[in-house]
C-alpha cells in the first residue's frame, strides 16, 4: 500500500471513531493488566463481567495477594484456562509487591517478565496506560493488516514491525485500537463486511465480500 493510502486509511477510522479505545472495562494501569492477562483467548465482554465482580474485591497487588489463588478463581471461572491465569494473576501481583512497590512498570522488559504477561500484554498496557504509541498485533490486527496491504507478514512479529515502520507517526497511537475495532466489526474472519467498509477502495483483499 502507498503511503498516501496508508494515511487516507487511517484518516478515515479516525473521522469513524476520534477517540478510539479498550473495551476491556479498567479504571487503573493494574486493572487493564490484569483484564489483559484475563482476555487471552476470551471475549472482552466475558472478561468485563468477571472484573465487574472481582475488582471491588481485589483491583490493587496487595489485596489480589490477600485474596489468594483459590479464591480467586471462582470470579473467573467463567473464562477460559481461568486455572492458569489465576496462578500468573498471583505470582504477577507478588512481583509487582516485591520488585516494583506494588505499582504496574512503565516499562517493556519489567512487563515482560511478569508471569502471564507476553509481548502483546505489555504493548497494549504501554499503549493504553502509559500512552506509549506501541501497537500490540491481535488476531484481528494481522488480519486486517494483511488482507488490506496494510502490513503484510507471515507473523505477528512480522506485522507488528511492519506496522510500526508504516503507520504515519500521528495515527501511531490509536492506530491499534484502530484496527482492532475495525477487524472485529467490519472486517470480520468468517465475512468481511466489504459492501459497508469505509476503506474499502484501498483495500487490496482479493475475495471482497460482493456488494
Ligand atoms: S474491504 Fe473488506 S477485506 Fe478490505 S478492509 Fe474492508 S472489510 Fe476488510
């Protein structure tokens, strides 16, 4: 794609939506972390209602400690792998206790090496909390990037890359939240929605959904 249409892409999502954000409910950065750990192969919404209960109880280090693994779970059984998340839900706020004085670091290595945090997870709380312009490549966003010739890459790495290099520096920090919405909604896995798709015209999927 040429950078003209690059821009005019997200001059559009952007005049669609000016101030795009997470659907994950949080009011704090250790709320969206662990929302985040949570959403790993789970919908926001399902996440939303498991937190809606858990954080009056537990929405800070100390208290998630307090409350204790097996306690824990019963607020997230409802979610998928909620056994292990529970476990990286505990051993992440005890670090963040011992190494970082129970608050959430402004930076990638410390993220990364909390339990159940990975490379998507740190970007989308760099970007989200801190307002770093990091974009964290989701299902939705390699999609979207690949079909549209956006950010081709055979991976997730690839992509985010990619991304990083192409999307015009004053789209960069909502660029993610973006393309996450626009996968999710418009052009969805199963059947794009082509016929009502602003971007359509710049768009170089091959297998358009006919009009
Ligand atoms: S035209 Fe279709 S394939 Fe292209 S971005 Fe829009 S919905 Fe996706």
């Amino acid at each position: 794609m040429k950078p003209e249409a690059r821009r005019e892409l997200f001059a559009r999502l952007a005049e669609l939506n000016p101030k795009p954000t997470t659907e994950l409910a949080y009011r704090s950065p250790f709320e969206l972390l662990v929302a985040v750990i949570l959403s790993a192969q789970a919908t926001d919404v399902g996440v939303n209602k498991a937190t809606r209960r858990l954080f009056p109880v537990a929405n800070t280090p100390e208290k998630m400690l307090a409350l204790g693994e097996e306690k824990l779970k019963p607020f997230i059984s409802s979610i998928g792998l909620f056994n292990a998340k529970a476990a990286n839900v505990i051993a992440m706020s005890r670090l963040l206790i011992e190494r970082h004085g129970g608050k959430v670091p402004h930076d990638r290595d410390a993220l990364e090496a909390l339990p159940g945090v990975g490379r998507k997870t740190a970007n989308v709380v760099l970007n989200t909390a801190f307002g770093e312009p990091t974009i964290a490549v989701d299902t939705h966003i390699f999609r979207v990037a690949n079909r549209t010739g956006l950010a081709p890459g055979k991976t997730v790495r690839a992509v985010e890359d990619k991304l990083m290099k192409v999307v015009p520096p004053e789209y960069r920090l909502d660029a993610h939240h973006w393309l996450i919405l626009h996968g999710r909604y418009v052009c969805k896995a199963r059947k794009p929605d082509c016929p009502n798709c602003v971007i359509r015209d710049l768009c170089a999927y091959k297998a358009k959904t006919p009009g």
